[in-house]
C-alpha cells in the first residue's frame, strides 16, 4: 500500500480572544446542535476501497509451527485450510507446480 498524499490544511491562526473584552457569543444551530448527524462511514468500508498490489508469490502467516494461507477474494480474505485446494489455488495463481 503506497499513501500518495495525506490532506492537511491550517484552519485558522491567530488569537480566539473576543476584541474588547466582552461581547454576546451567538451559538451554530440557535444553542440546538446540528438538525443533522453527518454521514458516518463504517472503517471496514474505508479500508476495503484501499488499492493494494497483489503479492508476486503465495504468502502465509506463521503459527508456531503450523502455518496459515489466506486467499482474497473480491469481498473478503478466507483461510484455506485444504492442503489440496491451497495447492490448486498457488498453482493457478502464481504458475508454480506443488
């Protein structure tokens, strides 16, 4: 995963003080808050938008002793726990004869 860019921008500088001492602070919304939540997006939605390059070979995950292989698929990632069907898998995928 590569970040491109990261979006940073000053919003203000300068001193909050109200000139001249004193003074009537009106409040956003009358003093009532928002009439309306702003759209709220779930992180798994986020992070499933994220291009990432696939691996050039299989990749496992080490347990202990055993280890893990984990296909992606277009929605989510799966183990694979099938030494028969891993096997198919990494064949078709990356060309390499078990």
């Amino acid at each position: 995963m590569e970040l491109t860019h990261l979006r940073r921008e000053l919003a203000f500088d300068g001193s909050i003080a109200l000139p001249g001492g004193a003074a009537e602070v009106t409040t956003i919304c009358s003093g009532t808050g928002p009439l309306v939540d702003p759209d709220e997006e779930r992180l798994s939605e986020i992070i499933a938008r994220i291009s990432i390059d696939p691996s050039s070979f299989p990749v496992y995950e080490r347990r202990g002793d055993d280890q893990a292989f984990w296909l992606r698929t277009p929605t989510s990632t799966v183990e694979v726990r099938d030494q028969d069907e891993r096997d198919r898998i990494i064949a078709r995928r990356w060309r390499i004869d078990i």
